[in-house]
C-alpha cells in the first residue's frame, strides 16, 4: 500500500479517542482501529448527499489489510483519511490512513462488497453507485491498480 498524507484523501472526518479505548500499556488497543477504519467507510458508503446502496442491498467486508506504524495514544483525536481505489462489478476497494498529530499511525485496504439482502448473493453495483464512487476515487492510487 502507498502512504499517502491525510490531505491526498477525498474524504476526511475524524473519532474522538476515548479512555475506554486504551489498553494496559496506556495506548489505544489495536482491536479499536477497526472501529475508526468504519467511520471514515461510513462518510462514503452511506453519504446522504451521495447515495450508493438500493434498497434490499447492504455491504459485508471480505477482506481488510491494516498496517500499524505507530500507537496511538489518549487523549485527543484520530483523523481518518479514505478514499476508493478500485470499483468492481459488485465490489469497491477502500483504501485509508489513520492520522494522529499529522503522523500516519496506520493504513488499510478494505474490500467490501454488495450483496442482496435476501439471497445473501453479491449484487452489481448500479450505474448510480457508480457514478457516487467516481467522487471518492483516489486517482494516484487507482491508476496504479
């Protein structure tokens, strides 16, 4: 995966890191950067202004690559970067960085797919969607693919 700084994603939001989510060595426990790896996901998948799912349609993940470089510690925020790198017939690729202080302190690759609520079978992503996730291409990253 390509380091990138927060200001190359297209989409930026960030989580408040809280105490409960520090561990015995006083830093946030690693199980918790799933958690702000799914909010910066939610900005794009779920976007009011930018719609993407039809109805009877919801995401599973099928695969997540999550790369640590540093801890992360409390108190204070994590600024998540996300942005799509690749966009299948029913899946999309996600590519973010997870920020503290301007550092990177992790980055991940998500793959999600779309699937049919009732047969539980991947579904086609529609032109609309598509279109939606042309906004949150990461161009650098994309062309590379």
């Amino acid at each position: 995966m390509k380091a990138l700084k927060l200001e190359d994603f297209p989409s930026k939001t960030f989580d408040k890191i809280r105490y409960v989510d520090t561990d015995r060595q006083g830093h946030v426990n690693n199980s918790v950067f799933s958690s702000f790896l799914e909010t910066g996901r939610v900005e794009i998948l779920y976007n009011a202004d930018l719609p993407i799912l039809s109805e009877g349609l919801s995401f599973v993940i099928v695969s997540l690559k999550l790369e640590f470089f540093q801890e992360i510690t409390w108190p204070g925020q994590v600024d998540i970067g996300t942005g799509i790198v690749k966009v299948g017939s029913s899946s999309i690729t996600i590519y973010q960085g997870l920020f503290q202080k301007g550092n990177c302190v992790a980055q991940a690759e998500t793959i999600i797919v779309q699937v049919d609520n009732d047969s539980r079978r991947s579904s086609p992503l529609s032109d609309l969607a598509r279109q939606a996730l042309a906004h949150w291409l990461i161009r650098e990253i994309a062309a590379e693919s």
